[in-house]
C-alpha cells in the first residue's frame, strides 16, 4: 500500500508566501493610514485648543473691563453678569478643548508605538483594546460633561438674571426725598412707564404755600419776597413766610370778574412736623 503524501504540493508551497506578502502590506499599509489619520486629528485638536484659548482670553480681557466699567458706574450690573457667564463657557471650552487633543495624542503616540487602540488586529488582547478604547470614551465624555455642566451653570446664572430683570420692570418702589402729597396721578395703572417720562404730580410739604385774595391796592404796594404771615383756623401759632408770586386779573367791561391774587411759601413749622394738608382756610397778613 502507498504511504500518502503529506508534504505540500509546489502549489501550495508558492501562494504561502505570496499570501503572507500580502497580509504584511496590508498592515503595514493599514498602519501608516491610521498614523497620518491620528497624526492629523492631533493637528485639528490643537487648532481647536488654540482656538479655544484665543476665546478664553478675550472673555477675560472683556470680564476684566466690565468688572472696571460696573464699579465706576459706568455700565449696567446685568453686562457683568454676562461677562461673566461669557468668560466662564469660554474657560470650560478651553477645558474640553485641552482634554480632546491629549486624548487624541495619546491614540497618535499608541499608534506610532505599533498599539492601535481602534484596530482589534494587533498584537495585544482583545480586552486590553477595549480598556484602551473606554479610557478614550472615558475621558472624551468627560470633557464633555464638564463643558455641558459650564453651560448649564451660565444658563441658570442668565436665568436668575432674567428673572430679577423682569421683576423690576414688572414693579418698582419709588422713593420721594421729602415729605410730599400726590396732587395728580400722570400714569394709569398698568400703562408702560417709558425713561423720564412723568408719573405723578407731587406737592412738597416741608415748603407750603398760601393763596390769598387781595384787594387791587394791598396788590398794588406788594412785591415778591415780601413778608408775611399766616394762621390756619383752628390754630393759634402765626406762621412767618414771604411772597412768591403776584396774580391780576382785570375785570370784563361789564365789571364782572377781575380777581387779584397772592402766593405766599411759608417756613417750616417752629415745632419741626410737616403738615401735607390742603384746602385749609386761614387768615393772610403782609407786614
């Protein structure tokens, strides 16, 4: 019986080779792809970073100039505050930014090393390739964790913002530096108030004055700055004052009308209170 031919045809033999060959070239033409491939991302993320840094910069530069201009008075609480939120997303960019191109140099410096932590064709373990690509994950999300909490922590500082600015829009507590009465309501519940625009007519109580009907001849002999005095009803203390302003009006041809007037601002009261009534009759003497 013939013994069998274990020996590789010359076939057989030849492709081996060949196929090895191949095999080789490939990886090899696998490896410089991935390297320039990598080599190139690390380029990128160190634009970005570059780019990132620039914006950081700026957003301090301008924080630092609003931080100036707010406590001079010269700019608005609520422009800080944007600043601020500006420079703080700009910084936590520039963090992501920074963790992006270490991570990406650490693929590049793997790969130049003969270890591809993307490619399971390697000389290394299966779960060691899968460390390798979790640690990349790990650390890519990371960045981006601390970039979205960066955000969300501007937004709620813009939120707050918002709020108090809507609230003083929406009600406002006006403060009057004397003692005064409301003559005249200039606004209407509800309406919008524009910037200077006049909102109510206020009567200043600390400087009272007294009109007084007058005879044409005591009109006559009068002149602003004049003394006087004056005694609300009910009252016994005279209260000392001068004129301020001298009214005539003529009478018609018929003899009707014709009214002659005095307005006199008195001194604030000897026992120091403020008295904001109005309409009080009393008796006006001129000295």
């Amino acid at each position: 019986m013939p013994k069998p031919n274990t020996k590789p045809s010359s076939a057989a033999q030849s492709r081996q080779p060949q196929a090895v060959s191949i095999a080789t070239q490939r990886a090899e033409a696998f490896s410089v792809a991935r390297r320039e491939m990598l080599t190139a991302r690390v380029l990128e993320m160190e634009a970005n970073e570059a780019a990132a840094a620039s914006r950081a910069q700026e957003a301090s530069a301008t924080l630092r100039r609003s931080t100036t201009l707010t406590a001079s008075g010269v700019q608005a609480r609520a422009a800080l505050d944007t600043a601020r939120r500006s420079a703080a997303v700009a910084e936590a960019e520039l963090r992501a930014a920074r963790d992006r191109r270490r991570s990406a140099q650490a693929e590049r410096d793997a790969a130049l090393s003969g270890v591809f932590a993307s490619d399971p064709a390697n000389d290394r373990s299966t779960s060691a390739q899968t460390e390798d690509r979790l640690r990349l994950l790990v650390a890519d999300l990371a960045a981006q964790r601390d970039e979205f909490a960066a955000r969300a922590a501007a937004l709620r500082i813009q939120e707050q913002a918002e709020e108090t600015r809507i609230a003083l829009l929406r009600e406002a507590q006006l403060t009057v530096p004397v003692q005064a009465r409301v003559v005249r309501w200039l606004a209407q519940p509800g309406e919008q108030i524009r910037a200077g625009q006049d909102i109510v007519l206020l009567a200043d109580c600390s400087q009272p004055e007294v009109t007084g009907g007058v005879e044409p001849r005591v009109l006559a002999r009068l002149t602003p700055g004049a003394p006087v005095r004056f005694r609300a009803e009910g009252e016994s203390q005279w209260r000392a004052g001068h004129v301020t302003a001298l009214h005539a009006e003529a009478p018609a041809a018929d003899g009707s009308g014709g009214r002659y007037q005095v307005v006199a601002r008195l001194a604030p009261r000897s026992d120091g209170q403020l008295s904001c009534d109005a309409g009080r009759l009393g008796r006006l003497v001129f000295d």
